[in-house]
C-alpha cells in the first residue's frame, strides 16, 4: 500500500547527541514537510521540501537539518544543537502542489535522556 | 501570517450528541481551510478543506464545515458522535507562499457512553 513511512517508532537520545529520523513516502509526490508536535502546542514547522535537492527553514528550523537526495525521502536529523528536541515529530508529504492535502506519517517520539 | 484559533483545548459529548468543534482564521483574503483528525499517537488525517464556492462542505466520516466570512470562523460538525470520534482535531490554514500549513493548537475529544 502507499503511504507514509517513519522510523524509527520511539528513539531515546542522550543530551549532545545528534539523530537522524527516517520519513519515506512511495506516494510519488514532489512536496514534504516536517512538524514538530508538543502537548498543547499544535504543529509548528521544521523545514519542507517542494522538489528533490531543494528545501526550506520552517518556522523552528533551528537544531534541524534536512536533506532530499531523493523524491521518496526526506530525512530530518535533530542536532545537538536544538535546545528541547523531547517531542512527536511528523512528516508528510503533499498530494497536489500547493493543495494543503498533507499525507501524514505515524510519527516519531524523540525522548532526550 | 496566517494563523487559526481552536478556542476549546478539551470537548466532552455523549455518544449520539452532536458535536461543533470551533475554528477561528485570521486573514485578509479568502484563506484554504482545513480540518484534520489525529488518533492517539498516529498521524494526522484530513476530514475536509474550504478553497471557495458552497461554504457547507461535507467531508469523510461524517463530518461536516462551514466557512462563515463574516464570522471568521470555520467550524466542524458531525450530528451524531460515535465512541470511535474521540480523537484531537485540528484546523489549518494556508499559508500566503502557498507551502505548508499553519495549524492550531487542537481540541482534544472524549466521547462518553
């Protein structure tokens, strides 16, 4: 079936350490997104991609980097740098251009110990 | 920039009852509307979206929005509520630069028997 792959599920980090979340879509779109989830907080941004070898900052980009050597990937790694990296990080991908009609991933739960 | 007010952080009904579920937007223009549905710690996905035309627009399970300019508002409704409904909704809105989406904060549902 196509879909939205994320892996891993949970990921338990110590402070300093870098990590790289997995998102993989064999859903043949050009657009992905990557948001950040905390309780109370809706989804905030990290970074998106329209097409392969490009992408842009979100709105929380800080401590996050990405890459899309590949339409069907789009990997975030969340950096020593980020000051609170403890959340559910979601990635999508967009049906049609511009359409808003996000794909969504089951997630990752980051836990810095 | 665009942005959504979800006003009620927690909704509680009856399974039977019906539910409106309140979305205020703040923009200009005409803005895309959305609603989105999350079970808990899944992904998000989309129950309906406003661009223009019928402002009444039914989407799956169900559910239904109205878009009211003069209200600012684009609330969700579903006349009867079933257990399996209990879930944290969320409006979008889209953005100016035509990527991504700026997302509420959420309300959570619980139905009770």
């Amino acid at each position: 079936d196509g879909g939205i792959t994320q892996s891993p599920k949970y990921l338990f980090r110590k402070e300093g350490q870098n990590v790289t979340l997995s998102c993989e879509q064999n859903l043949n779109h050009d657009a992905m997104y990557w948001y950040r989830q905390d309780p109370g907080q809706g989804l905030r941004l990290i970074y998106y991609s329209q097409i392969v070898n490009d992408f842009q900052k979100g709105d929380i980009a800080e401590g996050y980097s990405v890459s899309r050597e590949k339409k069907e990937s789009f990997p975030l790694t969340v950096t020593s740098a980020q000051k609170n990296p403890t959340a559910f990080y979601l990635c999508a991908s967009e049906g049609r251009a511009n359409s808003g009609e996000l794909f969504f991933g089951e997630g990752s739960r980051l836990t810095v110990l | 920039a665009q942005s959504v007010t979800q006003p009620d952080i927690h909704i509680t009904v009856s399974e039977g009852a019906s539910l409106e579920l309140r979305c205020n937007y703040s923009y200009g223009a005409t803005p895309y509307l959305f609603w989105y549905v999350q079970s808990p710690g899944q992904g998000l996905q989309l129950l309906l979206k406003y661009f223009s035309g019928d402002t009444l627009v039914q989407g799956i399970k169900g559910f239904e929005a109205e878009f009211k300019r003069s209200q600012s508002s684009f609330n969700l409704r579903k006349p009867s509520v079933h257990w399996s409904d209990a879930a944290e909704y969320f409006c979008a809105v889209g953005r100016n630069s035509g990527y991504a989406l700026n997302f509420g904060k959420g309300t959570s549902l619980l139905v009770t028997p």
